[in-house]
C-alpha cells in the first residue's frame, strides 16, 4: 500500500494562498504502512475534520478532451474506464464501510470527475471551475487562480463531524501543491487537515486501499 502518515514524515505546513514555491511544500518520501497505520487513517477519518483531495478514477488512455468549451457534451471527454468506475464504487463503499462522514463534496466539471463521485454513492455533488482542468484552452491567470481557489479550499474546516471531498485533475493538483505531486495516480487521494487558515498532509491513499481503511476499522 502506498501512504505516507504523518507519523512518519515532517510535513511544511501550507499557506493556502501562497503560491508552492513560497509554500515550500515538502516531498513526501515513501514510507513502510503498518496495519495499525491503516488503521489510523480510519479513525482519524471517523473523527471529521479533513479535506480528502482525489485525483478522478482510472481513465481510458486513448481518449482526450477535444471540446474543452461544451462540457455538456461527455462523448468528446475522457472518460472513466471499467476499472475507473469500478473502483469509484468501492471507494464510496468503503467510506460508508469504515464509517467515515462526509460533508460537501465538489468535483470538476469534466464527466469523468463527477461521474467519480456519482458512482462513489455521494449524494450532493457540486460542479465547480475552481477545480476543472484549465490546460490551454483558459489563460495562466485563470489557472493561477484555480490554483489558488484550490488551496483555499484545502484550507476550509469542514462542518463539525464532517470530511470535505474534492475530486479534480493532476494539472489542478500539482499546480496547488507542487511538483511532489506529480507523480499523482489516478484515484490517488490525499489527506489534508486544515488548521487556522492553513492545511498539512495526513496521508495519501490509493483508490483500490480504501477497502482496507474500512477492514481495519470494524
């Protein structure tokens, strides 16, 4: 299982409007995960209180987005494959499993982010720019500006109980987070506590562990 604790790294903690070279964000090095880490990680959850960053689920990769300006139209999207959406659905599986709340949940607005979401099981899904795939077709400024509209997010508590999730684009990710991210897998999430205006990393998961959050917390 690939996951880095907190336990076991010192992690920078992250201005949410500073930029990720002023951030100073910290590589994440690799680190062996115990199941009584994995079993942290569930309770942590339980508790409420973070901001659960996705990368959107497993896509075909001999699709692309080759009209960027009608998103309505998802047949001209790259979208989900069956692995994708099967393991969509046991991630939302497995968070009810393990017990975790959730609270608001925004995605891209690119099918293949939503419909992450829809088959995970949550029930009120909001579509926002702030955390769609910009690319080439919106201007630097603007992709600055999801770039920082991201980072405010991460910094934003949660209801009391509750977990935020966000489901976006590895562009999105990195450009928020820097180049530690770049190696950010499709359906990989990371953890985040968001503290006095600011956030640090609590883990990152792939999609297919979820299953085992939710064993070890039964």
């Amino acid at each position: 299982m690939r996951t880095t604790l907190s336990a076991f790294v010192t992690l920078a903690i992250l201005a949410c409007a500073a930029p990720p070279a002023a951030a100073q964000i910290a590589q994440s090095p690799q680190s062996t995960v115990t199941s009584s880490d994995i079993q942290s990680i569930g309770r942590a959850l339980r508790a409420g209180g973070y901001v659960i960053l996705v990368r959107h689920g497993a896509t075909f990769s001999n699709q692309a987005d080759v009209d960027p300006f009608n998103l309505a139209d998802v047949t001209k999207q790259r979208n989900l494959n069956a692995k994708g959406k099967g393991l969509a659905k046991a991630f939302g599986e497995a968070i009810r499993a393990a017990g975790v709340p959730v609270g608001k949940v925004r995605t891209s607005q690119f099918n293949r982010a939503y419909e992450t979401a829809v088959l995970a099981g949550f029930k009120t899904i909001e579509t926002t720019a702030d955390l769609s795939e910009g690319g080439l077709v919106v201007t630097p400024d603007e992709n600055n500006r999801r770039a920082q509209a991201l980072r405010a997010m991460l910094a934003k508590m949660p209801d009391p109980g509750k977990n935020d999730i966000l489901i976006t684009h590895k562009p999105n990710i990195v450009d928020a987070l820097g180049r530690d991210w770049f190696d950010v897998k499709e359906g990989e999430a990371s953890i985040f506590k968001p503290e006095g205006g600011q956030y640090h990393l609590l883990a990152r998961v792939q999609m297919e562990d979820w299953p085992k959050i939710a064993a070890a917390v039964q």
